[in-house]
C-alpha cells in the first residue's frame, strides 16, 4: 500500500476515529462526534499497486457482518 486513510466508527464511541498513513508510517486521532440522525459508518481509502481487490473487500464485509446485531 502507498497510502491510506479513512474514518472508523468504533463501538460505544461517540467521536469517529481518523486515520491516514503513507507505507509504514501510520497516525491515527480522535476527531468531532457523529452528528445526531448522522449513521456512523466507517470509510477505507487504500491507494497501492497490484492490491488484491477481491480479498480486501472479502475481509472487510466479513468484518462488517462480525458487528452486525444477531
């Protein structure tokens, strides 16, 4: 990967999650709160060369479907 950033949504935080980094290099900080009526969603920008599409997105909705209420 060359570069990546995105919000997470974590369970029982108010405020959403801020990432970025370029290669190995990595930061990550709280930021404002979800508005209310605002769904909090967690957003993924992967930006590289020859990444396996099919695999990342089959991981990350498999890490979705892990949060999902029974």
């Amino acid at each position: 990967m060359l570069r990546y950033k995105g919000t997470l949504a974590i369970d029982g935080e108010l405020r959403r999650l801020i990432f970025q980094g370029v290669h190995r290099l990595a930061g990550f900080d709280f930021g404002s709160a979800w508005q209310p009526g605002e769904q909090p969603r967690s957003r993924v920008v992967l930006i590289g060369r020859r990444l396996p599409a099919d695999q990342l997105q089959a991981g990350f909705s498999k890490g979705a479907a892990l949060r999902q209420p029974a």
